[in-house]
C-alpha cells in the first residue's frame, strides 16, 4: 500500500469514528414545521418576540421558518435562528453506504466493473470470451488494487460518465 494510501485509510477511519455517534441521529426526521418554529413553540416563544430577538420583522421571520421546512435556509440564518433561541445547531454529513469505508469500496468496486468489464468487451470482440466467475474474480483483484493504491482519481465525475455509458450501452 502507498504511503498515500496508508494517510488516506488513516483519515478514513478517524473521520469514521468521529460519525459514529451520527448514524443514528441521521435517521431522525425534523418537525414538520421545522426545528425553528418547534423549539419557538416550546419554549412559549411568540413570532413577535423571535423576530424582536433576530431584529426583523414577523414576516421574515415566517420566510425563514418556511425557508427552513423547504430545505432553502441557509447555515448561517440557521444559526442565527438557533442562537435567539438559545440553541445551537449542529449538524455532521453521514453516508448514504452506512460507512465511509462501504462508501469507498463501493466506489472502487464500480471502477473494477467499468475496467474489467472495457477489457471484456475487447475480448469478446476479438472472440475471446471470459467466464462470468472469472470476470469476477478479475474485479475483485482490481477493486482491491484500487483500495490498495487509492488513485487521485478515484472520484472523477468522468468515472461515472464511463459506468454509465458502459450500463445504457451493455457493456
């Protein structure tokens, strides 16, 4: 493994273990009024008196609050929000895989697939056709070749271009 590689891996699973304690809040859904007007409400708090808190008016208030059930709330104004409330946001990006390391070798896995599978279709042009096992086993090595280096291009969007058109083409 490169010494890239090796720094990669290490930065992987520090941040992995910084999540951890994410995955499960990630699962949990805000109000559906959204957390501003949620906490305002609990906390007996008027529109008037939040807007007073944030220095505008009640009708900015509502487009925040509204801004932030339709996800266009910006961090900053969030921020704000939470802080006359006397709350504090917090907020962590988890992956969709369960894990960065499912994440990446996913990724990797792709990859092999869109190598091996170039490499197929030359070979069946030519004639040459290779076994479904062996085909899979060639990806295997591969993936674990692009683990093992963790290329700078691992993920370049011209990647997706080529599995894609590899998947719509058939190849």
């Amino acid at each position: 493994m490169s010494a890239r590689a090796d720094t990669q891996w290490l930065q992987l699973r520090q941040t992995e273990a910084q999540l951890a304690r994410w995955r499960r809040v990630a699962q949990e859904r805000p109000p559906a009024g959204g957390w501003i007007s949620a906490v305002r409400q609990a906390i007996g708090m008027s529109v008037a008196q939040l807007a007073d808190r944030l220095g505008i008016n009640r009708t900015s208030l509502a487009k925040i609050e509204q801004r932030e059930v339709d996800g266009g709330i910006t961090l900053d104004a969030l921020r704000r929000a939470a802080h006359a409330l006397d709350c504090d946001v917090v907020y962590a990006i988890v992956p969709r895989a369960g894990s960065l390391e499912r994440a990446v070798k996913a990724r990797a896995e792709l990859i092999a697939g869109a190598l091996v599978g170039r490499a197929g279709h030359s070979m069946s042009l030519e004639a040459q056709t290779v076994a479904h096992e062996e085909t899979t086993a060639q990806q295997k090595v591969v993936a674990r070749r692009l683990l093992a280096e963790w290329p700078r291009d691992l993920w370049d969007s011209s990647w997706d271009r080529r599995t894609e058109s590899g998947r719509t083409s058939g190849g």
